[in-house]
C-alpha cells in the first residue's frame, strides 16, 4: 500500500485524502494538512514511484486510482479527496471508478484532458546529476542549475533528493517511459455524481474555457473558481487562498 502520512485524530467525519502531483509526496502539503488538521483528520500520501511508497514498472492512471482506493478503504471507506495535477487525475479517475469511496472531490488545476507539455527534460536532469559528488542540497542546487533554469523548479525537485543516501525519492525510469501517460489521461465512461470543486489559478492556462464541455460530462456537479494571482503552484503560492476555497466547499468552518 501507499506511504501514507495522518495529522489529526477526529474520527466523526471521514477524512480528508490529499494527492501530490508528478515529482511530488506527501510532505509537499505539509503546512496546508496540519490547518486542516484542527478540524478534520488529514491524510497525505506518496503516489506510485515518489517518496517512500514503493516502485512499479508502470505510473497508469487506473493504477493510481486503485492505490488510492485500497488506502480510502483501509481507512473507513469514504474520504473528501483533494488531488493537485497529476494527483488531480488520479483523484478524478478514482471518483469515476470507485464513486462510493469519494464523498467530495476537489481537483487543483488539472483538467480530464491530455496535455501535450512534458516534463522529460526535468527527468533527464535529475538522471543526468553525479549524486557521487554531492555532499549537501546546496552542491546539488548548484550543479542543476545549468540545466534546470527556475530556482523554484530546483527547489522543489530537490525535496525529492536524499542527499545522504545519494539518490532520488523518485523512480525515475519508470516516469520518464510512461510520461505520455502521465501527460495524457485515460477514456473514461459514466460521471461521477457528487460534489466537485475544480480549483485553478488565475494565471494558469491547465484549465481552459474549451475543457469545460468534458468537465461537466464526467462531473455534472462540478463547480468552478480561480484563485488570482496564483499559477500552476496554486496551493503553494496562494496557500492561505487555498485553503479558504476548501475550507468553504468542505464545508470546514
């Protein structure tokens, strides 16, 4: 099963599932589970292939949803689930599979659409470090700058870096086989009926006036709102925003 990480103990209401995106985990929602954590009880995990969950030779999106089905259940059955980006996909592939498990879904900037961006060039970076010659994240910031412009990209590939063990939390060959898959998203039959909240920032351009169409055929209770100012990164650049936009629709306060 998933690595799995639960701040809170409330056991009134089912919990609340938060799932990272690409070259993300669990600890990324740190500071946003901890103030839902005063209310309800929160529950991160590591997807497939990020953090200490384990590694497979594939990264599908009917994958991802049954990982995240086994946790929900292992957990008491139900959960209100909040997925950003490629979490988002999954999050919405698990909503449409396995609706009985999900009472609210909340997706952050992603749309049930195929991109045509890929992040390989990230991927090969990251393979193309000598960990043998890092001896602190600041050596490694330094030697990934030549290839990796945007020291907020560093930065947030590097949380994915053991720097002592010398070698990434990340399967890299298996992300980097299965980006296509990763960037696209899978043919998908039936809606799922409950509450749907896609929440996307400002100046983004991940959800487009075009996807709504296929939006609303797949989650006809889907509403939807931009948090301004923010980007792709919502959740960490506009975090307090954020975290009013769910606690609203979860209905928290």
């Amino acid at each position: 099963m998933l690595a799995t990480q639960t701040l809170g103990n409330d056991q009134t209401e089912p919990p609340i599932l938060i799932v990272h995106g690409l070259f993300g985990s669990g600890r990324n929602w740190g500071v946003i589970a901890k103030r839902l954590a005063k209310v309800r009880r929160v529950i991160t995990v590591d997807m497939r292939n990020h953090g200490d969950s384990f590694r497979a030779d594939s990264q599908s999106y009917p994958e991802m949803a049954e990982d995240l089905a086994e946790v929900i259940r292992s957990e008491g059955g139900s959960a209100d689930v909040i997925g950003h980006s490629m979490g988002g996909k999954a999050a919405m592939v698990l909503a449409l599979t396995h609706p009985d498990l999900v009472r609210a879904l909340v997706v952050a900037d992603i749309a049930p659409t195929a991109y045509g961006h890929s992040q390989l060039h990230l991927i090969e970076a990251m393979q193309a470090l000598d960990l043998s010659q890092i001896e602190t994240r600041s050596d490694a910031d330094a030697a990934l700058a030549d290839s990796v412009e945007e020291r907020e990209t560093r930065a947030f590939l590097l949380q994915s870096l053991d720097v002592r063990g010398k070698s990434w939390k990340l399967n890299l060959d298996t992300l980097a086989r299965d980006m296509d898959v990763i960037t696209g998203f899978p043919e998908m039959s039936g809606s799922f009926s409950g509450p749907t909240f896609f929440l996307s920032g400002g100046q983004s351009d991940y959800v487009r006036p075009e996807h709504r169409e296929e939006i609303k055929r797949l989650f006809p209770e889907a509403k939807q709102a931009k948090i301004p100012g923010a980007g792709h990164w919502l959740h960490a650049e506009k975090p307090r925003e954020f975290e009013a936009a769910l606690r609203a629709f979860l209905n928290l306060d």
